[in-house]
C-alpha cells in the first residue's frame, strides 16, 4: 500500500495540467472581453463614391468631430456605398478584419452592431 502523504510524478502532472487548463482559459476569457470592447462612434456619412474600382466614402464622426474617408474595393465581400444619413462605426482591433489598415465596420444606426448580420459594410479609415 502506497502512503498518501506525496504525490507520485503522476498526480502532479495532473496538478499542472489542471492549471494550465485554467490558465489557458482565463487567458481567451481576458481576448474575448478585450474583443467586445470595440470603439463604437455616431458617424455621418455625406457622400459616396466610386474611383477605379475603390469605393470612396466621406465620412464625419460626431464626437469627437473629425472629418475622414473610408475606402474598400469595390466586389469585395461586405464592400458596400453607403447613402447619406446617420450610421453606427465600430472600430476593430489591429490586426483584424480584411484590410491591411485600421478597420471598421459600419451599421445602420439603430443595428446590434454584436450581430454581423446587421453589418453593411467593412471599411479601411483613412485619416
């Protein structure tokens, strides 16, 4: 009979298992959290347009006012011009999204901007 006072090389494989399980959770828990954190801002858009095949829209963000363009290429997928009026920006974080720029997606105003669905566009920001 073994005496339980020590665990064998065993049981605490186990033990560091378990904690690094947990560890790994807590880890994509914190990404998961951080990824639901996106900017959102009130956007106007004034006018849309097309240039050699790029999709050129002029944008105005209420607070804090600026005024910038969004771009995508035109028959890219979520790649849309927008009419004037009122939307919902949604800035990604880096390294997301299919523009090798800071991407944001655009949604009607009143749209769950949590349900990609609802989404009517994916726009590089240019400043």
């Amino acid at each position: 009979m073994r005496d339980n006072t020590h665990l064998d090389p065993r049981g605490m494989r186990m033990k560091k298992r378990i904690a690094l399980f947990f560890l790994l959770v807590s880890i994509l828990s914190a990404g998961i959290v951080k990824a639901a954190d996106r900017e959102k801002s009130v956007i106007t858009v004034k006018k849309s347009d097309v240039v050699t095949g790029v999709i050129v829209v002029s944008v105005q963000r209420e607070k804090p006012p600026k005024t910038f363009t969004l771009q995508c290429n035109q028959g890219a997928p979520n790649c849309n011009q927008l009419k004037a009026g009122k939307y919902e920006m949604v800035e990604l974080p880096a390294n997301s999204g299919m523009y090798d720029c800071k991407d944001v997606q655009v949604y009607g105003e009143t749209a769950d901007t949590e349900d990609s669905d609802q989404r009517l566009g994916e726009y590089c920001l240019v400043e």
